[in-house]
C-alpha cells in the first residue's frame, strides 16, 4: 500500500534540502575542482532521485496510454542514477583523501566494472525482467535479483565508509567526514525501503546525509589550514576558549592527564624564503607539517599558527612527557632532511608550556610557550654562530701550516 502524502512530504523534502545545497554551493569552486564538482553531482543525483521515485509511485498501478513503458523506463533511472550516486561516493572519499587524479584514473576504471555492469542489465530491463517485473496491469514488483543491487550500493557506501577510517590518519591531513552521520540514515532508509515497498524514506536519508557533509565540509575550509593541510589559529582558538571554561570536564576524560602545549618556529626560515624563494618555503612548511602530522596519536592535534610557528596541543602525565614529545618532534624533524633531500636543513626551536587551571588563560598560555620557544631559538643562533666561528677558526690554521 502507497501512501502518496507520505512519499510526497518525504521526497519534497528530501527536494528542497537538495536545492538548498546546489544553490548554496559555490559556482566558481563547482566548476573548478574535482571534490566540488563530484559533491555537486551527488546533489543533483539525489535530487533526481526524489523526484523520480515520487513519479514512480504516482505511476504504479494507474491505467493511461503507455503506463507500462513509464514505469520500466522510470524504474531504470531509480536504478541506474543509485548505483551511479554510490560510486561517485566512493571515488569523491578517494579524492578527499589522497588528491590525486593518477590514483583515480589507474584504480577506477575496475571500481567501476560493477556500476557498469548493474547500469547495462537495468537498461536491459526495459525489456526484459531482471531487477523487477511491470505486470500488463501496470503494477511494479521487484524480483530476487534485486539484492544484487542493493549489495552493491551497499558494497560501494561501505567502501568510502572504510577508506576514511583507515586512511584519514594515514594521509597526514585532517578531514571533516562524519560517515557515519552520513551513511547511518541511509542505511536505515534503505533497508525499510527494501524491507516495506511503498515507504519512502531513501533519498531523503541521502538528502540529510548530504547536508550534515556539506556542513562539516564547510567546517574543514575555515578550520583547516590550506598549506599543510593542519588546523588553523581559528580552530586552536574555539578550542582553548572551551577548555579555559570546560577544563576540569575535560581532564576527567584524560584519566588524569594534563594539558600541555609546544610551540615550534622553522629555524633559518627566512634565509630558506630569501634564498630559495616562497614556493619553496612552502615546500619547507609542508614537510614540517606532515612530520608534524605523522606524531598526532589519540587526542594531540597540530596547528599553523601563522608564518612559520606551528601549535601542537597534547596531554600528558607530566613535563618530562612534554619534554619528551618536543625533542622527538625536533628528531622528527631533522631526520626528515635525509627524505626531503632539499638545499637546505630544516630543524625548529620549541617551547613548551604546562596548562595551569584558575590561573592560565589562552593568551598567557600562549605566551609561556612562545617565550620558551624564543629562549630555545636564541640558542640555536647562538650556537650556529659560534660553530661557524670555530670553523674559520680552524681553516685559517690550516692555511697558516707551512
């Protein structure tokens, strides 16, 4: 039993979300970059879907001239733009992930063999009985094969679903992809659908599946820093505003650890921008922000404080901890220079600082780690300079042996 108002409250629903969205997107970055073009797409997708599939109801059962053939052919694009739409999920998660077009053209093209091969047997439908049946009367009913359909949709939302998981840490980059918000309501809307026909509840799922994305997507471009792929000053601000006022809630969390901060300058960053250029200054900051990256284990996180100062928050048991996690971040660092093979050594200065409660607030904080820092880079020139002294030193002794 349809119940139409239903599926067209549900489906106009799922309609409107859609088009907030498209309009909402941005033209320029929809026309220019891959992860917008592919978001942009599984709107229109979704869109279609609800509109179709509510035609689809309004169809089943009635008697008009060619009512049989608009049905199938209907039902053909329900079935054609779902496994369509879980595909471009999948390769929109690889993009997000790696970024990388060669990976995409090399892997894809066999991903896609079974989405071709369930798009060629649901056109065939059209004139024969594969996925479902359209009875002389008009009345739509799915076959067993159906399943096959929904493992595969199923097999492709899983797939990103799993991707994220174990590759979001992996990649050295931090990612706003709440799968589960997004795959959990479709599952379920999903499975009743399949379980009960007559209920729609699939593509609004999605639709809300797509604006809990896009509202985390969006999250990503001002709480993300586009150079090293780390938080930025904003993210690190929201969160040592809510700590300053939620600490004691957070440390009860922690097991009794507590909160410290180091911060890091680039050693010489200036000559590397002077005598190499910017572009290859951003190359430096890159590689300081993936071995940075490649040290963030359970709750620490990393940011770009501006220029060339990172931020990273962690907590510990107690300052040796914290001094521990700085010098091996510098050793990170340094033995990086071997990997990056570039004209120039990359070392940094770091400071360090132990949150105080009652006492500290962001700024002071803050201002601990950066006078320690500053302290920590002093010695470092300090001890450059007298090396260089030693150096010469020794070479005009040599030029002065007979």
């Amino acid at each position: 039993m349809i119940n139409l108002p239903a599926v067209f409250v549900a489906n106009g629903l799922g309609v409107a979300l859609m088009l907030t969205l498209i309009f909402s997107n941005r033209r320029v970055a929809r026309n220019m970059f891959l992860d917008d073009k592919l978001f942009y797409t599984m709107n229109w997708l979704a869109l279609l879907l609800c509109v179709v599939e509510t035609i689809t109801f309004c169809v089943d059962g009635r008697s008009f001239a060619g009512a049989v053939f608009w049905n199938r052919l209907l039902n053909v694009v329900l079935f054609v733009a779902e496994i369509s739409f879980a595909f471009l999920w999948t390769v929109y998660v690889d993009f997000k992930l790696f970024g990388r077009l060669d990976r995409l053209h090399r892997i894809y093209p066999f991903v896609a063999l079974p989405a071709v091969l369930i798009t060629i047997l649901s056109l065939a439908n059209l004139f024969w009985n594969i996925f479902f049946t359209v009875s002389p009367q008009n009345i739509y009913a799915r076959t067993p094969a159906v399943v096959w359909v929904y493992l595969l949709t199923y097999g492709y939302l899983a797939a990103g679903a799993v991707m994220v998981m174990v590759y979001r840490k992996k990649v050295g980059k931090y990612l706003f992809m709440p799968v589960a918000v997004f795959l959990t309501p479709i599952f379920l809307g999903s499975l009743l659908q399949f379980l009960f026909y007559g209920l729609a509840l699939i593509w609004v799922s999605v639709s809300f599946g797509l604006v809990s994305l896009y509202i985390n997507l969006q999250n990503e471009v001002t709480m993300l820093d586009t150079l090293t792929k780390l938080y930025n000053r904003e993210y690190l601000t929201r969160f040592l505003n809510m700590a300053q006022q939620k600490y004691d809630q957070l440390q009860r969390g922690k097991k009794g650890l507590c909160m410290c901060g180091l911060m890091l300058d680039v050693n010489t960053f200036k000559e590397i921008n002077d005598t190499y250029g910017h572009s290859e200054g951003d190359l430096a900051l890159q590689a300081v922000g993936e071995c940075l990256m490649g040290q963030m284990q359970g709750d620490r996180f990393a940011v770009r404080y501006g220029g060339d100062e990172f931020v990273i928050i962690a907590w510990v048991k107690n300052e040796q901890q914290m001094k521990n996690l700085a010098e091996n971040i510098q050793t990170k660092v340094s033995q990086a220079n071997a990997k990056y093979n570039r004209p120039y050594r990359l070392s940094v200065s770091v400071g360090y600082a132990m949150y105080e409660p009652g006492q500290d607030d962001m700024d002071s904080f803050l201002r601990r780690m950066d006078q320690q820092m500053y302290q920590e880079k002093r010695r470092y020139y300090s001890d450059s300079k007298n090396n260089r002294r030693s150096r010469r030193a020794g070479e005009e002794r040599c030029d002065s042996r007979p």
